[in-house]
C-alpha cells in the first residue's frame, strides 16, 4: 500500500513540478498510467490489510465493504474540487492546485500506511519491513 501511495504521489507530484508539458504527450501518459495502475493497486489491496488488523475471517467481508466507503470517497469529491480549482485559478496554475491537493492526500496515505505497519507489528501480527519477503 505504501508503494502505491508513493508511486500516486511522485507521478502526481511531477504535475505540480511542471515536468508534465504541453507537448510532451508521452509524460501525460506516464503520469496517468503510473497514478491508474496505483489507485487501482490500492483497491486491490483493501482485503489484504484484514489479516494485519486482526479482523475475523467471518467479518473480512463487511471489513472490506467499510474500507471501499473510505476508500471511494475520492470519487465523490474529486470532480467538485477540480471544478473548483480551475475556475479559482484558470489554467495551468488550477491543475498544479488540484494535483498538488492530490499529492497531498497520497503523502497523507503513505503515513496512515507507515503508521498501521508501525502498529501492526508492534502487535505481532505483521513481520518487521526488514524481514519481509517478496509474495
């Protein structure tokens, strides 16, 4: 989950640093690519942390099901702020907004994640990051 969080937040972040130009089609393909494959690595991911949480294999279902609302909800508020971005700062200037908003909720999910992993394993159910293997 980390991965994908930091793989969302370095593509979006070279929107917001301006390495995506006009032009330059190929790195709008790169970034759209890289940050599609990610989010939808992340929603794969939803019934994987169950075990991590020590949620009963009879509730894995209805675990997942809470985690999509949260992890959907993006969706929902997605499209209002980038209206609201560009219309505030037309432009590149309103994309750079909204990507950077969208970097930053992503760094926000690289610490949720480093924090759980912390928690997980000071618990015993998760191995220590040096000691994990490759799946």
């Amino acid at each position: 989950m980390f991965s994908c969080f930091a793989l969302v937040a370095t593509a979006q972040g070279l929107v917001v640093g301006g390495l995506v130009r006009p032009g330059w089609a190929w790195s709008l393909v790169v970034v759209t690519v890289a940050t599609g494959a990610a989010v939808y690595g992340l929603r794969g991911l939803y019934f994987a942390v169950c075990r991590e949480a020590k949620v009963p294999l009879v509730a894995t279902s209805t675990a997942a099901g809470l985690v999509s609302v949260v992890g959907y909800t993006p969706d929902v508020f997605t499209n209002p702020l980038m209206g609201w971005c560009t219309d505030t700062w037309p432009g590149a200037t309103g994309h750079r907004a909204l990507f950077a908003v969208l970097c930053g909720f992503s760094v926000l999910g690289m610490v949720a994640t480093a924090a759980f992993r912390h928690g997980a394993q000071r618990r015993g159910v998760a191995p220590p990051a040096a000691q994990r293997t490759s799946r």
